[in-house]
C-alpha cells in the first residue's frame, strides 16, 4: 500500500504546483480545468501490480459453509499482515513482497491440492488473496524457494487462535508465475492480459537498469567479437610469417649446400696434386733420420764394459747379504717388530751383518761361524706393552703402574678412630724423631646461599607440602574457614577462596 500512496502524493503534488503557476500567469481557466481532470484520471488509474512483480502466491481461505467462511476470512485477513511482513518477508530470500488488498470470489488453487478438504460445495464457499514478490538472487541459495514451513508455522501459531474453529476451514497456497497468472486477475484493469503483458515489456524496456544491462550486455557480446577477429587476423599474420621463413631457410639451404659441393670440389684437385711429392719427401726423411742414427750413436768401448760389469758383481753382493729386500718381506719384518718378535737382545746380529759388509769377501766363513753361534732369544710382550712400546717409539712418555705412587694410602678417616667424640682427623706426620702425629681440627663447612630442602615422589616429582595459601589433601576431609575444596594448579587440596594461585619456584618443575 505504501507504493500506492506514494504515487497519489506525487500526482497530487504535480496538479498542485500547475495550479500555482496558471494562476500566476492567469491562464484561461476552461483549459486548466482539462488538465485538472486529465491528472485526476492519472491518479485514478489501476494499478500495476500484477505486471510488477515476477512471483504471486495465493492464498485461498475455505469455509464449509457461507456462515462458517465470513469469520474465518475476517479473521485471516487480520492475520495476513503478519505472514507477509514477519513469515515471508524476514525469513525468505526476497528484495520486495507485496499483498494485494482486494480479495477475489474464487477458489484460485491447485486443483490437486485439499483433497480432503475441497469439493464442488467448498469451492464455492471460498475467496482469494495474491501476495506478489521478488526473489534476491544474490541470498538465494539453490533454485527452489519453499514456503512450506512459513506456512505451516502460520497456521500452528496465528490461526490455532480462531475461537470456533471447525473441520473444514483451512488456507491453501499455490505459486504462480507472472506469465501464469489466470485471467481474472486482470478484469477490471486493462482490456485483456495480453493489453497487461506489453505495458509491462513497455515498463521493463524504459527501466534504465535494464537499459544499462543491456548496453553492457551488447558491449561484452562486441568486445568478444572484436577479440574473436583480432586472433583470427593475428593467426593470419602469424601463418604468412611462419611461411616466409620456411621459404627463407629453404633456399639458405639450398645456397649453403651449392657453396659446399663448390668448396669440397677445390680441396679435393688440391689434395690430389700434393700426394706425390709427400710421398717421396717422407721416405726421404725415414732414411735420413736412420743414418743419422747410426753415424751419432758412438761404439762402447772395454772401460764402459767393465765398470758395468763391477756394478753388476756389486749388486749382486749385497743382494745375496740380505741388505736388499722386498716389499713383501719389508712388511712381513714390521709386522713382526710390532708383535715384539724382532726384539734381540745384545745385538749381536747386526754387528756381524756390519762386518760382513766392511770386510767384503775376507771374512764371510767367520762371520757364518759367529750367526750359528750367537743365541737369539725373542721376549714375547703382552698387548699392553706393546701399546705402551709404541707410543715411546712415537715419543710419548707412558708411566706404568709400578711407577704410580698412591696418595693418602696411609691417611686414617676420621670415623675409624677410636675417639668419636672429639671426631678429629689425623694426618700423617712428617718423619721427625718424635713418634707423636699432629692433630688439626675439623673446619666447619658454611653455605652463603640458603637451600630448600625437597621431597620427591617415586616419579621424582617435587611433593607440594603447601604454605598459608594452599594445604595439599588427596580427598575432602571437611569444611575450611576460608578455603574451598578443589584441583588446582599446585594439585587437589584446599586453596584459599578469593587468593591468586602462585606455584612456588621449589615446585616449579
């Protein structure tokens, strides 16, 4: 209703200021009075309101008889303000609702719908409300909108209240479209609802947003055109590119395999006329080079022949004394200097391997005589001391055991004494001529720092024993002044009510 009243005030508001202004200008009146009635006949117009709207709903109230249908419709039509403007409007995704007050003489519902509760006699015995909506496309969530429990909530609490309700009397729903509405809904208003459905194309045409909609619509459907031609001439240009360079590299190809047959054709006439001169300049140096050989390699003479036969004789010499040795014996004798079985004593093999090699061939039966003679006795070390011989071979110095002297052994602890009131220590004296020790006594041990003293539990956790603010208790044993019962930060006991809980730091982990 307030879009209605809205367009009478602005119609009457438009005859009033055209009254204002031919007064002013003294118009003929005869002529003012025509247009006086012309805008009369605007404000008295019928209504738009089935062709502004995309959705209708109708509501049609049944009674089973004339005297039972007039209370029970006026007391649903009291009721209708609250379905639209609480149910519908608050609770549904719509951007406008709107109830047409005037009612129609006629069952205007599904014909399936009320079964039970229409007939040919209750059909007659009922009256139409049509309430027209928009949807909010952006809210709405699917492509269905029910209404269903709206209206089952309208009927549980608002027309549950009829005093004298009876069997029979009901409300049934059913939705249009703009397009389905039925013909009565347009008698009275235009010619017929064909007349209706152009006004509202005229309205819709002349609508700026659509008008905006439409111009951005045909824009984009441009835009997408002009792309659509701009790639096809962009693939155009980029075919013939790819065209021409396909022809370019073709015939650079063509050039470059003419040039090669050109130049492989040149160096094979000027490989062919230098083959045979350097053929015979090759065989020329071959046998230039061998006399030269010949003629600079001079003939040995018989000093070189002797002093290499003297190297010879003296190789094998000390070769045959054992002084030269493999790498296979080398390691061998290491292995066997770190068992500890090349340890000899008196060195008497050495020496004679020393003379044998001063005295060249003089004395070699002596010497055999004296090796056969000489006894060699190999000490067999523990592992111990032959860690403890190569680390003095690395220069380390290694103290063994004997050589440790223990400190205190002969200090005698002051809880052996006999004396065990005085609880004094006696140290050793120092070797005197008296026999008698001296005695010193015990000095007390004093810590700066004071220390808690805590207790541990078997999971070596800190035990709270609690303070003035906190008194641990694995169960209620009573009512505390001041205290209340319950599991706290410090653990299960009573804590004191109203006091922050402080963990102290002895606890703290």
């Amino acid at each position: 209703m307030q879009e209605e009243f809205n367009r009478g005030h602005d119609i009457v508001n438009a005859l009033w200021k055209r009254v204002v202004k031919s007064v002013s200008a003294e118009d003929n009146q005869e002529e003012e009075i025509q247009n006086e009635t012309a805008f009369f006949a605007e404000l008295f117009e019928p209504s738009d309101f089935f062709i502004s709207y995309q959705h209708y709903l109708s509501l049609c109230i049944v009674g089973p008889t004339i005297d039972d249908l007039q209370p029970w419709a006026g007391f649903v039509e009291s009721r209708l303000r609250k379905l639209v403007s609480d149910l519908l409007g608050k609770s549904l995704p719509l951007s406008k609702i709107q109830l047409w007050p005037k009612k129609f003489d006629a069952c205007i519902v599904d014909p399936t719908a009320g079964k039970n509760v229409l007939n040919s006699e209750r059909r007659k015995n009922s009256i139409s409300y049509f309430i027209g909506f928009n949807v909010d496309t952006l809210r709405m969530r699917g492509k269905q909108l029910d209404i269903e429990r709206q209206m089952q909530n309208f009927r549980k609490y608002e027309l549950v209240r009829f005093p004298s309700l009876v069997p029979g009397q009901d409300i049934l729903t059913r939705a249009f479209d703009v397009k389905e509405l039925p013909r009565i809904c347009f008698v009275g208003m235009y010619p017929s609802k064909e007349h209706g459905m152009k006004k509202r194309r005229r309205i819709r045409n002349a609508d700026p947003r659509r008008i905006e909609q439409k111009l951005k619509a045909k824009l984009a459907r441009d835009t997408a055109a002009l792309k659509v031609k701009m790639m096809a001439l962009e693939k155009k240009k980029m075919d013939v590119l790819a065209a021409k360079k396909k022809a370019k590299c073709k015939k650079d190809e063509k050039n470059q395999e003419s040039e090669e047959t050109v130049v492989d054709e040149n160096d094979k006439t000027k490989t062919d006329a230098k083959d045979e001169p350097n053929e015979t300049i090759a065989d020329n140096d071959r046998d230039a080079k061998a006399s030269k050989e010949e003629t600079e390699t001079p003939p040995k003479n018989d000093d070189d022949i002797a002093v290499a036969k003297e190297e010879k004789d003296l190789f094998e010499r000390i070769q045959g004394a054992g002084i030269i040795k493999t790498r296979e014996e080398a390691e061998r004798d290491r292995q066997k200097l770190l068992a500890g079985e090349l340890l000899v004593e008196g060195g008497a093999e050495s020496e004679d391997d020393d003379d044998d090699l001063n005295n060249d061939t003089e004395n070699d039966e002596d010497t055999k005589v004296a090796k056969s003679e000489t006894k060699v006795t190999v000490k067999k070390l523990t592992a111990a001391e032959q860690e403890a011989q190569v680390l003095r071979e690395a220069g380390y110095l290694v103290v063994s055991d004997d050589e440790v002297e223990v400190l205190g052994s002969d200090y005698s602890p002051w809880w052996r004494t006999s004396h065990k009131k005085n609880r004094k220590r006696n140290f050793p004296s120092e070797p005197s001529s008296s026999s008698s020790s001296t005695s010193r006594k015990a000095l007390p041990i004093v810590f700066k720092t004071t220390f808690d003293v805590v207790e541990l539990d078997e999971n070596g956790h800190v035990i709270d024993k609690g303070d003035e603010d906190f008194f641990p208790s694995k169960q209620w044993i009573g009512r505390k002044g001041g205290f209340e019962f319950k599991l706290g930060d410090r653990g299960l006991g009573y804590y004191r009510t109203g006091k922050t809980v402080v963990v102290p730091s002895n606890i703290a982990y």
